[in-house]
C-alpha cells in the first residue's frame, strides 16, 4: 500500500497565489523527499529532508517536516502557470537501502 | 545535463508478445529502479540494483516479468507473456547512494506500454 498520502488530491489556483500540499505517512522515516511530474514525463526532484530537520528552502519552495505527526508540508509561494503539474511526496526508510515509497500525488492547476 | 534514457517511448502491441523496456543510467550512478505507474495503483516499485546486483524485486509478478543489468549502462526490463492489465506507463530511475543516507533519484521519462 502507498506509504504517503497527499492532500488535496487536487488544488485549483490563481498565478501569484499560493500552494500548499500535505503529506501524511505511516510508519518512521529517515528522509522525506518531494516530486514534481509534467504530464507525460518522469519525476523530477525537488527537495529532500532528513528526519532531523523541521524545515527546508529552495528559492519558492518550502518543506517543513513533523515526525510527531508523521506529516509533511511542500509550499510553493507565487506560484508560475509552469508550476502546473502532480506533486509526490516520498519517503525513505532505515534499512531499506535507498528505497522510497511514494504517495498518491496532488494535481496543481496554476491558472493565469 | 545528465539524463536517464528509457526506450522506447511508446510501445503498442497484442496480448501474448514479449515485451523489452530499456534503460541506461546517469553514469556513476550505482543503483537503478523500475517502478510502474498506473492511475488506479499510482507508483508502485518494481525491483531495483545495486551495482548491477537485483536488492530486491519483490513488487514484481516474478512469472512474467524479468528485470536484468547486463552491464553498468543498460537495465532491461521484460514481459513475457504480456497481458492488458500491464498497460501502465514504467519508469526508470537511477541514482547514487550510499549507505548512510538516502539520495534523490532521477527519473527517465518512461515507457508507455499499451497491451491490445
């Protein structure tokens, strides 16, 4: 079974707003990472955070992590129409020997 | 920049045929993954190397599907007999990892295989 969930499955916005997607997982982690995927190509990464970290940058993109919760937060701040596309959280696990499980995806609709 | 290949892009062909997916890796990168995707299962792994050696291809039907490295630059993955419910789009994905911590892997952008 998917190991992360994303919520929402898909999220309508303007250009210039903001995007929010969560990432909720069941069991302990030693990473968390984030995908973006462009209709009809592969993944693409975009950020990585360990367990030991609660929050993360790269220019428009914020991750923030609570492993208390075992959830997961990617912002993506004035968003770009070229920022339309499915959203995976992914999630590694000790022993598992760089193996990630991935979640379901969020749809982002960026609309000019 | 360095990509990973997959060919061929699309791939239409009839219940019972043998089907090759193939994949060359970043070069130096020491591990490779084959997953499937599929709108009703999502990303599902398949099997994946290390320095050439299957870790594990536990997410793979083991009758019909084969996964190799015949060397370094060239990951196969095969379906033989291929049937409808193997329609998916299958990724290849490689990366460079230690046993420390995890890194990002890096997507080919796929194979669409449709089984008539």
């Amino acid at each position: 079974s998917q190991q992360g969930e994303e919520d929402p499955q898909a999220l309508s916005i303007q250009e210039g707003e903001n995007a929010t997607m969560n990432c909720s997982y069941k069991t302990s982690i030693n990473n968390l990472q984030w995908y973006r995927q462009n209709s009809g190509r592969g993944l693409v990464h975009l950020i990585l955070i360990r367990s030991n970290e609660r929050e993360k940058h790269s220019g428009r993109l914020r991750v923030t992590l609570d492993t208390s919760k075992k959830s997961s937060s990617l912002l993506i701040t004035a968003s770009r129409a070229a920022d339309t596309a499915s959203y995976f959280c992914a999630t590694g696990h000790t022993g598992t020997a760089s193996k990630l499980t991935f979640g379901t995806g969020t749809r982002l609709q960026v609309t000019l | 920049d360095a990509r990973v290949t997959q060919t061929p892009r699309h791939k239409v062909t009839e219940m019972g045929q043998e089907v090759t997916m193939r994949c060359q890796p970043i070069l130096g990168h020491n591990t490779v993954f084959w997953y499937r995707q599929t709108m009703m299962q999502g990303l599902e792994l398949l099997a994946y190397f290390r320095n050439r050696a299957p870790l594990d291809d536990s997410g793979m039907p083991k009758d019909r599907f084969s996964a190799e490295m015949p060397d370094a630059t060239l990951a196969t993955l095969k379906i033989q007999p291929s049937e409808p419910r193997d329609s998916a789009v299958y990724f290849c994905a490689s990366g460079l990892v230690d046993l420390i911590s995890n890194q990002p892997q890096h997507f080919g952008d796929g194979t669409r295989l449709s089984i008539l």
